[in-house]
C-alpha cells in the first residue's frame, strides 16, 4: 500500500508506505510504480485529478477505483477508465437506511 499526497501532513503516521507529490503528474505515478501495481485507488475530491487518475492507469493496464463525489461525475469517471466508482453518497444513504431499519425506525 502506498499512499500519495500533495499535503505531507496528511501523509504523517500513515501505516504504509508514502510519497509527497501530485498524481496529475506521470513522474510522481512513474516514481510510485503504479504500472506494477495489482490495483489503484484515487478519493481525491477533485474530479479532473479523478479522471485523470483513471485514464492513466487504464493505459497502464491496472484496475482502478475513483472517488465519484458526486453523481453527476460518475459517468465520466467510467468513461475515463475507472473499473469501479465509489459513490460515497449512496454508499452512505444504504448506511444510514440500514441503520434505521436497525433501530426499527424504517419496516426491514
């Protein structure tokens, strides 16, 4: 596992390996390896660096799974190469529901 960010603070106790840097970059996913890498995974909060991400790891040949922040990018993130979306607001609102039918707030 190797984590890589812009913000070396983010990047401090991380139990993994780590590099400073940007993704947009090829030389930061070059000095990462990632074209050996069995999978990639991008939450960035930003889509273009998301899409990009996608691409470029598709051209590498390495499943890649894209942080889609909000629904209205989920196509394209698909559409730049990403094997697998995280929809984090539906993965949340399936959380939330569960949790209600749980409490028995909501019929199982």
């Amino acid at each position: 596992v190797l984590a890589i960010d812009t913000d070396p603070g983010k990047l401090t106790g991380l139990p993994c390996d780590t590099l400073h840097g940007n993704v947009d970059y090829p030389s930061v996913l070059d000095a990462a390896n990632v074209g050996d890498a069995r999978a990639a995974v991008c939450v960035s909060q930003i889509e273009s660096v998301n899409q990009l991400f996608a691409y470029r790891c598709k051209r590498l040949g390495v499943p890649v799974a894209v942080h889609g922040f909000d629904s209205s990018v989920l196509a394209s993130l698909r559409d730049a190469g990403a094997d697998f979306v995280l929809d984090s607001k539906a993965y949340g609102l399936r959380a939330m529901e569960d949790k209600l039918r749980s409490l028995g707030v909501l019929p199982a």
